[in-house]
C-alpha cells in the first residue's frame, strides 16, 4: 500500500492534518522517517498552538468569538462553570515545558498566529525568548493565563514584537504589570480584545487620561523590583539607607509618557475582573480612551463603587457603544461625605437624576449585572433600565436584598426579549413580580429565583409561559412541592420545559418529595442534568 504522506500533494496532506490536535499531530509523527520530517516542515500545521481549547474542529476565529456573544465573560456564571466541567476543566489541558513550546516555535516560526495557554503554569522566561528567537511576531491571537513564572521584561519584548498584529490578548491570572499594559495598548493599534481578569497590580494607571491633545500614560512602578526591594530589606535599616532606596526609587519606575488618541486600539471588549486595584477612575479613562468601540466593559470583584454608575451616566459627549456592563460584587459603600448622601438619596438608592443620565448614556445595553448584595441596586434602578434599555437580554442583579416586584413587573413590561435573568437571593420579590415577568418574557432560557419566597403559583406560570426555559434554578425555595416541579416539566399542555430543559436545581426545597427526582429524569432529556440536596430535610 503507497503511502499517503508521499502519493497525495502535500497541500492535501496539510489539509488533512490540519483537522487534528497538535498531540495526534505529533503521534503521527512516530509513523516513520518520512511523515516526521514532512509533518515537522509543514509549519502550517502548527501555527494554531490552542492548549486547552476544544477539538480541532470546533475552533473558532477571533472574529467568530467576538461575534458570538461572548458567554464566557459573565463572571461567575453557572453556564461557564458547567460547560468548563462538561468538557473535564483541567484535566483536558494539556500542560508545556520551555522545551515544549521551543520545538513549537521552531516549526510555526512566522507562521504561528494562535498561541492559546489557557494554564501555562511552567512556562517561564526561556520559552517566552524561544518565540522571539524563532521569528513568532506573527501572533494574533495570545492567550498566556494562571502564570507567575513569566517575568514583565519578557512579556514587554512580546507584546513589543507581535503588537503590530495582535487582535486577541488574554493575561488572566498573571503577574502582568500596569507598564506592560500601557505598551501595549502603544504598540497594538488592531487590539479588539483584552482579558487582565485576576491581575492582582493591574491598577486605574494601565489606562491613559485624556488631555487637551492626547491621552497620557501616568508613572509606574515595577512589582517585580518592588519584590525584591521588599525581599531584600532589613527591619535594622539605618535613616540614611531608607533615604538613599527613596531617591532610587525612580530608577524602578516607568516615565510618563504621551501619545496621540488615534493611535489608541478600537478596544471592543475589555475583561478586568478580579482586579482589586481597579476604582472609580477608571471608568473616564475607559470611557474617553475607547468611547467610539468599547462594546463589553467586565469590572466585576472590584474595587469600584455604584458611583461608576454615576461617572458612566455623566459622560454626555454622546451615546455611549457600550452593549455589555458587569459590575457583580463590587464595592456597597460609596462615602459618608454630602456628595454621596444626595448621591444615593441618604443610602436609599441612587437618585432619580443618576439613574436617567445612566440610562440616557447606555441605551444599548443587553446584558448587565449589579448584583452581590448592593444595597443601592433598587427598585427605581432597575426600573429605569427596564424602561430605556428595552433590549436587554440578560440581567443579574443576586442578593440584592431591595428589590421587590415592582422592578420584576416593569421587566415583564418593557424587556420581552429577556433570555438570562439572574434574581436568586432577592427575597423582596414574591409570586406576584415572579408571575407578572414571566408571562411578558416568554423566551427566557435560564431562570434563576433561589431563595425567593415564592409558591407552586410561580412554578406553574414557567410551566405554562416558558417554552424555551433551558436552565432553572429554584434551589432554597421552602414553599414549593411537587405538583410545582411537575407544572414546570408539564405546563398547561402536557408539554412545558421537558424537551428544553437541560439543567433543573431544587437543593433545600423542604416540601419537595426525593421520588420526584426519578420523576424528572424518567421524563427529562437523557443529557439534562437534575440536582437536588434533601440532606438538611428535618
């Protein structure tokens, strides 16, 4: 039998094996002489390094992500979670060496454009070099995630070399510094996407002030040589040594520096979750830096405040591009000065003229989270959302303890195309606000009321209005039994959920019987997934 590395034109051959993962890449390799130095020329093959992504045949462009919605940056969904889990999380990562990527390098050269480290844990500086050592500065997509080995010099030679092409940046969960950032913003003027999501120095300095002409970037330090400093000081120091380290501080700093604002990227979606040194004054930064592209804006776990929604509301140059905003889990106390009592109505809620310039400014929104126990996310707020922003798509606002119906009604009136809506933990709202959204949001898919002081009532208006409902959650719900699950799965038509359903919760529902489980299961899509808890039944 001929072989078909040597009969078939190597275009076709490339086509072939360009359907597989680098590692069955590499299996054929052990074929014979002849597939391993035909396999290790064609550098094509691997010039998509995706560590950690799906098969070969599901990737997608950097485009295509864009354009599909972006699912994954709501942080701390459960669909994400669950999906990572589906696919094994990081037992399907495959983990490199240096001498890993080195031999990648070597054989992509110029033509890798993808380098996807979705955890690169022991991957240090020597791998880093081998790229730039091999002429890898065609990159477009770079993902480098859960590193602390990689130092900012390095990162700063890559961004240096590839920014000309780079598209996709993701740095989550590494030691990456306000300086390197900065550069790239400079050195990548086609950058669409940024993730710094968990960057523990990412600080509001990573972002430039607008001025008169320019956009100028403020002083920074390096952390890595605050480490050492740290590291190498001496609690006996004498006063003319910690003189001498205060003067010779400038020497780890990064000078400020300016550039013209058209040569800023058209930075569409920008993830900084998880960045504690993230405030307020960052929100104008982002806003003027990026005001005509900035599309999605992830600032959840932060340390901003509601008065972002203030700064947001007052930037009135004109309409705002912005379709996504997540702010989970920031910040509740704004400040005890007269600015923040008129400002939140004496910690009532925000004011009536806060709440209309945000929504002026963002009449684009479809997806927004504020929740995390706010006690400024009310009813007025949401209220005026609902009421501007009728597109909305996806709304979060879990644990905010002040919302009650009114809000829940004002959605069903204004935002019937909701597909995602997040109220679990907000115990003011009841059957009425749950019955009353329901029945004006009939394509909800995922649906999440944990917690919620509702009845079978509630159970049976989703049972009989949500027919594409995919995921519900009703975990913590004391008064609902039985005959409400059986309404959800079965609606008023015999039908219901059961065919859509994918994913039902019920964990701590006192009244609901341990049968029902069987039940839902024996009537539920082989692949749905049913959770239940009854551990704490008395």
């Amino acid at each position: 039998m001929s072989d078909p590395v040597v009969v078939l034109p190597a275009d076709i051959s490339i086509l072939i094996f360009r359907h597989m993962e680098l590692y069955e890449i590499a299996h054929c390799m052990l074929v014979s002489r002849t597939w391993y130095y035909s396999l290790d020329k064609w550098a094509v093959l691997w010039s998509d390094v995706d560590m950690g992504g799906g098969s070969g045949k599901t990737k997608t462009s950097i485009r295509e992500r864009l354009e599909a919605g972006l699912d994954h940056i709501v942080s701390g969904s459960r669909q994400s979670q669950e999906a990572h889990q589906s696919r094994g999380g990081a037992q399907n990562v495959k983990l490199l060496y240096d001498e890993n990527l080195k031999t990648l390098a070597r054989r992509a050269g110029a033509a890798m454009w993808r380098l996807a480290l979705r955890y690169s844990p022991l991957i240090s500086d020597a791998g880093i070099s081998s790229l730039l050592h091999f002429g890898c500065v065609n990159i477009r997509h770079l993902e480098i995630r859960a590193n602390k080995r990689i130092s900012n010099s390095m990162l700063e030679a890559l961004v240096r070399a590839t920014g000309g092409r780079l598209e996709f940046v993701g740095l989550g969960t590494t030691e990456v510094s306000d300086h390197v950032v900065q550069q790239l913003l400079v050195s990548a003027p086609n950058l669409v996407f940024l993730d710094l999501s968990f960057c523990r120095y990412i600080t509001s300095d990573a972002f430039p002030v607008a001025e008169s002409s320019c956009f100028v970037f403020s002083s920074t330090k390096d952390p890595e040589a605050d480490l050492a400093t740290l590291g190498d000081s001496d609690d006996a120091a004498s006063s003319s040594e910690q003189s001498q380290d205060s003067t010779n501080t400038h020497v780890n700093c990064h000078p400020t520096f300016s550039i013209d604002g058209g040569s800023l990227p058209k930075l569409r979606v920008l993830l900084l979750d998880g960045c504690s040194g993230i405030r307020n004054t960052v929100v104008r930064r982002i806003l003027t830096a990026f005001e005509d592209s900035i599309c999605t804006l992830s600032m959840s776990r932060t340390s901003l405040t509601l008065q972002a929604i203030q700064l947001i509301g007052t930037f009135h140059k004109k309409p705002l591009t912005l379709t996504c905003l997540m702010m989970n889990e920031i910040l509740t106390r704004i400040g005890d000065d007269e600015a923040a009592r008129a400002l939140t109505n004496n910690w009532f809620g925000l004011a009536a003229g806060v709440i209309k310039s945000f929504t002026l400014a963002v009449p684009h929104i479809t997806q927004l989270a504020l929740g995390g126990g706010n006690n400024l996310v009310t009813d007025s707020l949401i209220i005026g959302v609902s009421q501007t922003c009728r597109g909305l798509l996806r709304i979060d606002v879990h644990d905010s303890l002040r919302l009650g119906d009114r809000c829940l009604i004002a959605l069903g009136e204004n935002c019937n195309d909701l597909k995602h809506v997040n109220i679990g933990g907000c115990i003011g709202c009841s059957d009425e606000g749950v019955i009353a959204m329901v029945h004006g949001c009939r394509v909800i898919e995922e649906l999440d009321i944990s917690t919620l002081n509702i009845t079978d009532n509630s159970l049976i208006a989703v049972g009989a209005n949500l027919l594409h409902l995919q995921r519900f959650f009703v975990d913590f719900c004391r008064q609902i039994t039985d005959d409400g699950i059986k309404a959800v799965l079965e609606g008023s038509n015999g039908l219901g959920c059961m065919f859509t359903l994918k994913h039902l919760s019920f964990v701590q529902c006192r009244k609901v019987n341990d049968a029902i489980v069987d039940w839902c299961r024996a009537r539920l899509r082989p692949e749905a997934l049913v959770v239940c808890d009854f551990s704490a039944r008395q």
